[in-house]
C-alpha cells in the first residue's frame, strides 16, 4: 500500500514540475548568445579600428578597447541594464570580459542595505572582488619590497 501511495505521489509531483517548468529552445538560446557576444566583440574591435585610425599603437589600442568595455558593463550594470542583456543573451554577454565585469559590478552594488562602509567592503569579496582585491593587494606589496631592496636578486 505504501509503495503504490509513493509511486503515485511521484507520478503527480513530475506532472507538477512538467506543468511550471519553463520550456527553452536551444536553438533561440544559441542564436541569442551568439548575436549578443558577437555584438559585444564587434563594438570591441570597432573601439580598436577607430583607436588605430587616430593613431593609436595596436597594444595601446587593445588595452584601452579593454578599460572602455569595463567601464561600459559597470556602468551598464549600475543602471541595471547589463542584467537584462544578459538575461537574454546567456553566456553570449558572459564570456567577454564585460561579463568578469559585470560580475564584479553587480556584487559592489547590493551594499545599500549594508551601509557604504561594511556593505560595499563585504559585498565586493563575494564573487570576482578577491581576484582584483588580492591581486592588487599583493602586486603593491611586491612592489614595495622590490622598490626598498633596491632590485637585487634575479630581477636587478
């Protein structure tokens, strides 16, 4: 008796899930990241072209394409836009360096409950925050002792 209870509450509990589960194409969902990465990277080498055109060296060009598309997904995520376009776009908006900013963006901005102090300061760690914070944190530190033993060693 118990077996067959449990097998049917089984049967109606996957009917459930079936019923308020959202179907997804995979074929829109590919088409959606492809036109929003492909998107994303045009205006990426359109940012590099117009830099060279004004005579710009191509390693400077590209360094600056990146600090633009930062600057661009924080802002947009800021603004709650770069949310929606990901939301559409899938991994197509997350793959591009605009997505490790965004990531990074979008953890800073949850601090208002918090305070700007302790909400900021906490929220920043918890998802791409420690790969800037410590890598910044420990390039200063190095370069702190490089500067005050004056290059000796392999690096001199």
């Amino acid at each position: 008796m118990q077996v067959k209870d449990d097998e049917e509450l089984s049967k109606q509990y996957n009917e459930y899930v079936k019923n308020v589960t959202k179907t997804t194409s995979l074929a829109k969902n590919m088409l959606f990241a492809f036109l929003i990465g492909g998107t994303i990277c045009a205006l990426g080498q359109l940012i590099v072209d117009v830099l060279k055109n004004n005579g710009v060296g191509q390693e400077h060009a590209n360094s600056i394409t990146l600090l633009i598309l930062i600057a661009l997904s924080a802002f947009l995520t800021g603004l709650n836009i770069y949310p929606k376009i990901g939301k559409y776009g899938g991994a197509g908006s997350l793959v591009p360096i605009t997505g490790f900013a965004n990531s990074i963006a979008a953890s800073a901005t949850e601090f208002k409950a918090e305070g700007m102090v302790m909400g900021l300061g906490c929220k920043i760690f918890t998802i791409a925050g420690p790969v800037i914070l410590y890598g910044l944190l420990s390039s200063s530190i190095l370069g702190l002792i490089y500067y005050l033993v004056g290059g000796i060693g392999p690096w001199a």
